[in-house]
C-alpha cells in the first residue's frame, strides 16, 4: 500500500526497490557522472525561505493562471518517454492522476501510449503535447495535428534534444524498449521500437536516426505556422536563448535541463532562473522551471524567483511505479500540501503575493565538486 | 548513572537510546528533511572566537538583567510541550532544575502538567508562560489569566505556529499523545487529548483544529489589553517582522525557528540575529535566540552577537529523559561551566563585557546543501 | 574485453583492479596527500556549461591547428613514464593508438621503449618527444638529435621537474623498474636501470642522481640552439613564468602540475588556465593543458577557457593496462565521443567556435579541504 | 621499526594504536569537538602553492636565524606537557632528537623530566623554556632562575591558559599522571602530582589550582625584571593582542590556540597570521606559528606568510611514541626533506627567499562547519 510513503522521496525509494534494473535506470539516470543531476536538487536547498507571521492565513488559495486560463495548481507534469514500463496504464494513468488534482499535464512524444487514448482517458485535464521534431517533416505534421485534434492546448517544443545525451547505465545495459510496448505515436507510420543495436542505448541510438540535429529559431517559425497552438520552448538555460524565444514569438519557455539527462555539469535550471526572469519580466512569455524538485517547498521558491509554473518528472514517474493513477495522485497530492503549508507558514495567501521578498538567494550559487 | 555524561551531546545520545520510538520522534525531528535542523547547529560552528591575552580573569560573573530585573544567567529553557514523556515529573521537574540552576524557565501552552502545578513545583522560578491563542479567545483569556496568577512574569505568544509543520516520522508514527497524558491545561475546559484519527500527526491534527490561524498584528493588541504582563513575541526571524514587533509593543522577541520544525530550509535562527539585533539595538525590545544550542560557547556567541538571552529547548528534553530534574540540572550546569570557561578564555568576565569584538561572524553564512 | 567499459573512470577503475601494486601506485599516486590530484579533477566539475539551442548541429568537426599544422583533434596523449609496467607493448602501442585516433603524441624521456622504436611503430603519428636535460649535457644533445630524425615534430621541455616529488606510496614500495625493463633511451649510454637503493623510490632517486637541477631560462636558448624543433615548456603554474616562456621563444607552453605528482597543494591547472592564457592571448606562444581531464566535457572546458590543446597521462595508461593499444585507442574514442556530444549539446560546430561564452567559471576556484 | 613510516601522518597513525587509551587521548584531545583542531590542519590545505620554474635549485639551504642567533632549521619543537607517558626517556630524548637535527627545542614547565636534566641530556640543543606562572611568585622565579641557569635561552610564556579548557576525553577518563611520573620540576617545591580529585581531569584541577589566573600585561614587566633572558608570549591570535606584546616588550610572539586545546571555534593559527604578521612587520618582536602543521610544505607556507619560525606539538609526541628519540629524528627529518623538496620544488633556494609571492592566500578561510 501507499500508506507508508509520507513524501517523495519515499516514493523514489520504494520505486527504486521495485522496479527492473533497465527500466529504473532509465528512469534515473542522468547525463555523465550525475553532478548535474544532484545539483539541480541541490540548488533548491540553497534558496532559503523567509517567512513572514502574523498574516492572517485562514484562507490559502493554490490557483494561478497559465496560458491566459486559470489553473487549479501552479506545478504540473513534465513529459517524460516510455512510461509504460513503470505501470501497465502509464501516460494514461498519470494524465488521470494529474486531471484529478487539477495540475497540467504535459505528455511526451516518445509516449508508450497514443496520443488519442492519453486524450480520451483524461477528457478534462489541462493537457500539452511535447513535441521531438522528427526529419520526416510529414511524420512531424502529423503529429502536432493529432495533439491538436486530441485536445491538447500548448506544443512544447522540446530545444535541448538534438542527440540524446550520455547516460551511463542505459550504454552499460544496452537499453531497449521492452518488446511488448512501442513508441505509440508511431505504430504504423515510422519506427516504433527502441531495440538498441548492440552497443549501446537504443533510445539513444532511436533518437540519433529520426530527429532533426539541424533545427534552428527558423523552425519555431516553421512550427507555429502549422498549428495554431501556443508553442512553449522546453530546455533553455541561458538568457541568451530565454531572449531569443521571446523574439521568435514562444508563448513560454521551460528552464529546463532535461533532468540532467542532456549534457553532465550544467547549471542547476533553479540557478539560471533569476537571470532568465529578469530578461522576460512584463513580456509576453511566460516562464516555467523543472528538475530538481521534490517537495511543495520547492515550488513556493521557484514562483517566489519568477517561475509561472513548475514541472516535476521523475516523481511522477515514481508515483507511477508505486501505485498507477493513485501513487501519482498522491506525490501531487504531497505536493500540493506541501506547497500550501509553506504557504501558509511564511504569511502568504495566495500564489500572487508569493515574490522574491520571501527567499533568499545565494549569491554564490554552486559547487558541484562537492556531490 | 549520569556520570559518563560531559556534554549536551552525551546527554542527545543516551536520550535517543533510551526513549521510545514515537516520544523520540516527536521530540527530536525537525520539518521536512531537516536541513534547517542541521543548520540550526551548524551556524555556530561557523562563527569563530577572538580570544584575548593576559587579562585578569579570576572572577567571572555569568549575572545579567531580563525584562528589566536581575538574572542569574543569561540562558533558559525554551517551551516545548508533552514533556511528561520524557519523564514522569515532567514540567515540573524541569522547572524546578530551573530553578535550581537560576535559569528563567519557559511553560508551554501543550504542557502535560497544569501551569497551577508547574508554578507550585518551582515557587522561586523565574518563569515565562508561553501561549498558542485558541480559536476559542474565552479559552485563551483564561489561560492568561491562569498564567498570571500562577506567578508567571511574561507572556511569550508563538508567532510562528499558525498550524504545525509537517515532521515526516510524526507523520508516520501517526504521532498521539500517550493516553496516560494530557494537554493538561485543557482539562475538562476543550479537548485535552492528541489522538490521531489515523492519517498523520494527532499533534499536527490538534494544533489544525484549536489555535486560531487568523492572527494578525492587531491580536497582539488585543493580548496586551488582556493582561498586565510584558508580551514577548516567540517565532521571528525577519527584520521586518522584529520592526513591527517593536512598532506593536512588544517588550522581547524571540528569535526562532521553532526548533526547525515548521518549514524546512528557513535560515538558522542565529544568521539573522545580527541584522535584527542591528535594527532593534537601543530600543525597548530586548532580542532574544533559541535553535541548535548545545554548548556554552554557542550561548557566548548568541550574546556576543547581541542576544541579550539564549534558550534551549532539545537540550532541557534530553536532560530530562537521562534523568528527570537532576538530569535538567546537569545540563543547565555544563552549559553554565561552558560559557564561563569560554568567557574566562576569551578574556572577559562579566556578561556586559561580551560583544562583537570577541567573535568573527562570516560573510556567507550557510551552505544547506551540505548538511 | 573492454565492452563493458563505457568510460574513462570505468577504465581507471579495472586497471586499479588488475595492476600489480608497485606500478600501480606509481601510475596512480599523486605528491603528498594527493590533495592537488583530488583538485585537478575536481576544477573541472566547477565550471559550468552554458549549452546554447537551435542551433544547426548535424555537422560537427574536432579538426584544429596545433603548432602551425592542422590536427584531427583538439586533445593528445601527456608523456609518462615506463608504459611497458602497463603493457608489453607500452609506449608502441600507446603510440599507435594516438595513431589511429588521430591525436597528438608526447613520447617521454624515460620511455621503455627507444625512440626510434617507437617511432617506428606509429610513423603518422604526430609526435612529441619530452625532455629531461641530463647533467651530461652529451647525452641530452644526443636525445633531441635522436628525436628529431625519428620524425618527433617539438622538444616538450619539462621544467617542473628538476627533482621527483615525494609520492609516499613509491617511497613505502621502494620501487624499482623491474628488471626486465629498462630506461630504453639510455641504454649503453648512461644509467639505464631504476633499482631503488632501499631507503625510498628507485625513480626519485634515479632523477636525483642524473638530472640537472641547476636548470635556468637560459637552458631554454641553449636547447633552441641545438634544434630546429619548436620548443614547449611543461610544467607552468604561473603567469609570471608563462611570461617568460614567450620571453625566451617557447613555441607553447603546456600548463600542467606533473599530474600533480611533484609537490602537494599546487592549485589545478584549469584553476590558473584563465589568467595565462588573458596574458599570452595574441602571441605567438600556444597554450596547452593537463591533469585531472578524465571525459570529452572537461575538453570542452579546456579549450573554452583557451587552450589550444588538452592532454591526458593516466587515461591513456590506463587504456594500456585494460587493453593494450585497442585499450588506448577506445578511451581515445571516449573522449572524441563525448567531446562532440558536448559540442552539439552545447550548440557548436566546430571548435574554433568553442569560447568563453560557452562556460561559467567560478570566481572563488578551489576549497582542497574537503576533498 | 621505523622504517614503514615515510611521514608524520605514519606516525600519527602508529601512535594512535599503540600508546594507552588515557595518555594517547591527553595527547590528541582538542577541546570542546574539536572542530579547531580540524580546522587548524586544514587551514594549511587551504592556502596554495605558486612553483616557479627554471631557477637554479641545484643548492637548497634551511638556514636562517632567530632571536638574533644562525638556526639550522626555521622550525622547532612546542612544549608539551608529560612526555614521558609516550617514552620513558619523554623530554630528554625529544631534546636530544632536536640537538641532532639542529632544531630549536621548547621545554614545557609541565615536564616530567626535570630542566637540568633535559639540559644535561642536550647540552648543545637551542633550548627555550615555557613558562605557566604560578601563584606562587617564589615557586614562578625559581622556575625562571633555574631555566636561565641550565642554559635556556628565552622564556616563553604562555598567556592562553589562566586555566585548561575542556578536553572531553580526559574529563571522561579522570585523567591523572601515572604515579610513576611527576611533574618533575616541583618535586618536593609545590604540587608535583596530577590525581584527579575523581569529578574531571587532573591536570585540569591542577592548573585551577595551582596557575595565576589573574595574571594581565603588567604580568609581562615583572617577568621582564626578573630575567635578562628575551620573553616570548605564547597563545596570541589577534591582531590586538599582538601589538600589546610588542608594546610590552615581547621578543617574539607564538601565534598559537594551544594545539586548538583551550577553547573550541577559534580560528586556525595559520588563518590569522597574514593580519598578525602585517602588523607587526619591521618591528623587534618576531613572529612564530604553531598548530595543525604535519608536512614540510605546511612549514613552508607559514613562512611565506611571515613567521620566522614554526613549531610542532603533536608530531613530536608521535615521533617519540613510536621510538623515542630516534622517532622524534626520523619526524624532524621528514620535515625537513619535505621543505626542501617543496623550496626546491617552488624555485627557492633559501629561507629568506620565501615570500608571499609563492602562496595564495584564499580570501575565505574556513568553514568549520564541514569538518
Ligand atoms: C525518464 C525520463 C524521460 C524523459 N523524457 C522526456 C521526453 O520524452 N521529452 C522531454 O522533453 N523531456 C523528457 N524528460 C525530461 C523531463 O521532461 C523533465 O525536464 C525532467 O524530468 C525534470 O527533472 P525531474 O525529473 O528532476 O523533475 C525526461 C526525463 C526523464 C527522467
Ligand atoms: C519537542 C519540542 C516541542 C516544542 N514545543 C513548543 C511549544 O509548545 N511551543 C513553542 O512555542 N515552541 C515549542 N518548541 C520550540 C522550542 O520552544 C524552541 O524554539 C526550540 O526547541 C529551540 O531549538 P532547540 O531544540 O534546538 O534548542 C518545541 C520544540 C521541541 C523540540
Ligand atoms: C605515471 C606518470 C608518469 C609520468 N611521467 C612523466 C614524464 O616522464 N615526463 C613528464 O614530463 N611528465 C610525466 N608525467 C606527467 C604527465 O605528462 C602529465 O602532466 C600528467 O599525467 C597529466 O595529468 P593526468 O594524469 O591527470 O592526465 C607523468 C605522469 C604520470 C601519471
Ligand atoms: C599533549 C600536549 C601538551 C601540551 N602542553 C603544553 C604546555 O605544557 N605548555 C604550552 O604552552 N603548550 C602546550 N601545548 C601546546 C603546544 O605547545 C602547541 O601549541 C601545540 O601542540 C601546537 O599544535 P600541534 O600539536 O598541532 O603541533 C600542548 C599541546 C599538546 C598536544
């Protein structure tokens, strides 16, 4: 049972203990020697709460809007690929589970169920559609028409993902797609299976032959004339790049470092954040985080910083492993009291007055060397 | 025996072998993953001493005054509730090492021994009373005035307990007060029990149901014109919460964590002390810490920074769970041989002497991720 | 086999498995406590990436310039001693990978494998030979003749070196040479044996008793007076000693601390890169690095900084000790392998494109204490 | 044997398995939990070296001079108290070791040999004579009498000990002097015992009873008049107390926490020697460092820091325990390869050489905290 499992971290032990060794790796690795991966965690203790009493806090309200509609929660669900093999109902269970608190969810390309039945499951949650484009432009078409059609509101455009990057244990296992799932989206129009040739990981090896390396700002352009969606740039970590997504016209950005799953030693997506928020503050792009984050705490400090919304992967895909639709019904549900509770113990009511008053920020952020 | 025992923190590891489970849990966990706990200690550590030479030290007086009347010694015990787990005589028997040691004694609101028995036990206290304000104000009134009668000289509101954060092995203990017990003051007046209806922390589900989570500035008004007793105000650690403090009249502060227990990744209580002591330095609000103490160098260092007193509360539990009163006792007395030995080190020898040339307080100050 | 390796610590870690002792520490220990060994590593985890997106990465090329000539890649292979304790085919074999992979090798005086025979083994290898300068000025004219007719294209003069530092576990092991192996070069000509003489390490001793430590900056003129070859001084630490090697016509300078094998506590050579290479920027003279580089990211950050080459000792011994040549060659490959992912995930192209703008340094470098 | 032991930290490490439990732990204790004990080591980790190449090293000379007077070596060993629980031939032997190698030796007043029989034993040792002053005057000038008589050169104060501070071990232990030992400059003149009374350590109730605790500056003039021997003030680390020592005539001044032994949290010696040294520049009153040095390069950068000379305590004691004098001779003589290694190593050919030039000073030092 889910009895025992008080915070998210007890999810991601008890996933670890239970789930195969390919799938959990895969789950849970991050690019290289990992330095990235603990300082994206890492960076959410550094910013320290500074809470503020004698507020009346009867009343805490968790709503914030997004995309110009109002929002239950301000954290979703980040895309992530393949989540059939941490739970026989994967996408559609944690679409279910994120439709039943109220976060957005956001689903990956690399679904290990249609985009349709993820859609027909979760009729009525808020949901996005990550978007990986594929070098057969047709193929790529085709898919932001049926996330369109399906209901899916936003295109997250997924920047950071030329190549995949290197993840030591999925190359040590000669990762494949169990053979009893495929990547749904494609059954029938282009390869669906991840069987690794032999040396290496054939996610890695799936990504390396269907994606195009030779995207630029143009192709934003290309994408947002064949859909009418807000299309949202996943994976920016410098302002440089935050800049450019305005001027190309993105509805919102993810600072995001793919779970660290890209290149090892970048910078923790919470440490650029202040400095991406700076440059697209009163703009008309919206700015959300990911990675890293395991507690409500966390949260409260990325909208304290600027963030619109956050994105959590791995616990849901933990949640998932641990109990289908309700083990992620409850890491959201963790989250969100979480989330209220430093609410509401730092003298704050409502997603709106929380602002950088309430955190304080290290002026020296990082020291990778020391995980 | 508690011979072996020669310091706080022989005192913390006996406590911990020897109390039960749920008790221990209840006493020893901070909120969260407890970064704040860790850091609540290691703040101390990071400030260094700056002893001085061939200064006649022969005497050493450890006297100071509080709230304006003469004190034998600049530290107390800080509030904490349901100490009749830790032992039978409970309250009692740490007020009355309290006393004994001329240490000003603070009661919690959540005592196990009614404030009437507590006041008789240790006639000749100094003792504080602490209040949580119940929704119910007819309840609250009374226990001022209970408190008052009792021979308490101060009223120590807790400002930083709208509702009680989440410790997670509470949680998991579903935490109740033993049945043996109560919330003694509350006898046959509101609900007096801490049972868990069976989904967390009976003490979390208590605190959520019977103190009154609208407070704001105006209640401390409303406190001073119920009572004739200084306010002082329990829970701060902004400057601008010690401003209004000031600015709404109360005679003290005290500057708190609440022992981490409420969120997590607040800053340690003593790296704010300086720029509220900064801000309050002349006035008539005296500044006081408690948080991570447990040696008397730490209480040197809190006053060096400016506090005019230093509480403890872990250390007084433990004291009481290796030995009741005479436990308590030996605490208070390593702590008093502490401090005296690091004052005659660093060349001073009376309280009024200690200030901030004789500590050097670091640039940066905490590094959570670490802990 | 070398399957299961997929990195460069993979290899570190078989070889320190399968090495015999005595080489083994010899290879692997670092000065004194080895805090700087710790802290070459360790400076590159400090710096972070910057990864630009949308960038047009489907092409990607390591091709550079090295001394006037274009090089395959941006990294080679650092001079170490006595490969043959690794392999039966040492320096050969560690010469014909370079070969094949296309990088630069730097072949060491005290080589167990003659020049010519090395030479002979790798004839297209771009190759370096490193100088000792004996007190017989004789022998050391007829090194750098020798050298140059075996096609080795610089005289890689080490000037950190006048005496071995203190490596306790060589001093402990009283290491020797084994017996079946020589100081090839030497052979008939000086001493060719390393036995220790049974107070501490044969190779200390060795060096004590041939080289000449009255070595100044005007060595350096008399070198370049007896050969054509460009000149590159190993071994700065400094600016001010980068200074003087453009001063006295060094065609590069390699910024190394010996693999942090002469005197504990030197900072690492990517922690002083920045300062050099501000001062040299323009000049004639190159800028190289080494120590402490184990993947393709810490390349990257090399040459970002501005280097124009990196190097790497152990690596490279530690693909002899797993494999022989195919083990050089595959930690070669590693190497290339993750320095292009880094390029692409970095949004880069090529490596002149690589800059400072690519990287994050930190301002305060280095805290040895914790390592 | 010896011969296993390659540097002090081989000492350490044999010492600690085999004197006693309550000798070994009077010996290592640092006070409180010794986190200045830690600090102290790592302070010298902290400060990095800056080699330059290519100067003639072919001569390397320790010499220098101190008190006015040609030294062989610019390190010496500190007073430690009962050296004769580490050897039966304690005190003799360690001043026989240091007259072998031309250090400067320092003889504890707490000796449990008596002066004129350490004087016997190395009648060509530089001795200097540490000075605790009793309150008793006549037992003090006798004392001072008798270490002028015996040849010793200077008298070294020391001014951080009006009383002992808290070693937990020891107070644990009831640590006393084996009653075969005494401390044998006050047989049969005053207490020569060390029996603990059975609450603490003897040597703790020693010094409260016996030391002058009320001793300040003028204390300084009246030893000055009863001695034409120079006074140097031992246990200074402010920049304050520095200038009151050479205002009061101080030849020298030890910047010393008494091996981190009285008080826990100050500041590494080493950390505030540049502030110390800065002031004191161009004055009469020399400047020496003692505390956490092990390796000849941690004696190297406390001399470009600026002490003319710097002591050890403990390794000393190991030296003795692990073989007497010949241990005592074979730890200096580790030290003094490992500074000339490093002068040599660092382009220095001479003591006077060595300057702030070849260190780097961090500008943060310590983080207690993470020892
Ligand atoms: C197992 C796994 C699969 C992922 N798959 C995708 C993906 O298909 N598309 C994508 O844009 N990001 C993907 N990501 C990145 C996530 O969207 C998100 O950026 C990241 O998980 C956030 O970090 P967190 O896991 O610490 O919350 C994946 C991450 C993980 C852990
Ligand atoms: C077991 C426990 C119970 C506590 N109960 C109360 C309480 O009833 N009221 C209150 O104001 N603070 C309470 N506190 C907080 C303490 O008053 C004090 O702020 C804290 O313990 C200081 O930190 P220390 O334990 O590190 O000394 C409690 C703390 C602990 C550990
Ligand atoms: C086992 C070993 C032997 C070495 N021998 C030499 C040598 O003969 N000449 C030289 O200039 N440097 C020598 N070095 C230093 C290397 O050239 C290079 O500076 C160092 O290994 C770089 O650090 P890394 O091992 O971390 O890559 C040696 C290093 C090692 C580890
Ligand atoms: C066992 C021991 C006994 C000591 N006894 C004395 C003493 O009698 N007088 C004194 O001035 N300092 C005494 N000291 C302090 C030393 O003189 C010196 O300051 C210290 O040992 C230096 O630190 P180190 O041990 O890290 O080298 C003692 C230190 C130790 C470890």
């Amino acid at each position: 049972g889910l009895e025992g499992l008080v915070c998210v971290k007890d999810f991601e032990e008890r996933a670890l203990r239970t789930l195969a060794k390919h799938p959990l790796d895969y789950y849970q690795s991050g690019a290289g020697h990992e330095h990235s991966l603990r300082l994206a965690k890492d960076a959410y203790l550094r910013v320290k709460l500074k809470p503020r009493v004698l507020r009346d806090v009867s009343n805490c309200s968790l709503k914030t809007s997004v995309l110009g509609r109002p929002a239950t929660l301000p954290f979703g669900v980040a895309p992530t690929a393949l989540q059939r093999m941490a739970h026989p109902e994967g996408e559609s269970a944690n679409a279910r589970a994120a439709q039943t608190r109220g976060a957005v969810f956001i689903l990956s390309t690399l679904s290990t169920t249609p985009i349709e039945d993820v859609a027909a499951a979760a009729l009525d949650a808020r949901k996005w559609f990550q978007l990986y484009i594929y070098k057969d432009r047709g193929v790529t078409r085709q898919l932001v028409q049926r996330a369109q059609e399906a209901g899916f509101e936003a295109i997250v455009l997924t920047v950071d993902a030329p190549i995949f990057g290197i993840r030591y244990a999925d190359t040590r296992n000669k990762f494949s797609l169990p053979p009893h799932l495929e990547v749904a989206n494609f059954k029938g129009i282009t390869r669906s299976d991840m069987t690794s040739s032999g040396t290496g990981s054939g996610v890695n090896e799936y990504v390396a032959g269907l994606l195009d390396r030779s995207l630029t700002w143009k192709d934003v352009a290309w994408l947002k004339s064949i859909t009418q969606l807000p299309v949202i740039l996943k994976g920016i970590l410098t302002v440089e790049d935050a800049e450019l997504a305005l001027k190309h016209g993105a509805a919102g950005i993810i600072v995001s470092s793919h779970g660290a799953r890209q290149v090892d030693t970048v910078p923790a997506p919470l440490e650029v954040l202040p400095g991406i928020v700076e440059k697209l503050k009163g703009t008309s792009c919206e700015v959300y985080v990911d990675g890293g984050i395991s507690t409500g705490t966390d949260i409260f400090k990325a909208i304290a910083i600027g963030a619109r919304m956050a994105f959590v992967g791995r616990p849901a895909v933990w949640g998932l492993a641990c109990g289908g639709q309700q083990g992620v019904e409850k890491v959201l549900g963790i989250l969100e009291d979480e989330l209220r509770i430093t609410m509401t113990l730092s003298g704050v009511g409502s997603i709106e007055e929380i602002n950088r008053d309430y955190v304080d920020i290290p002026s020296v952020w990082t020291s990778a060397s020391k995980l």
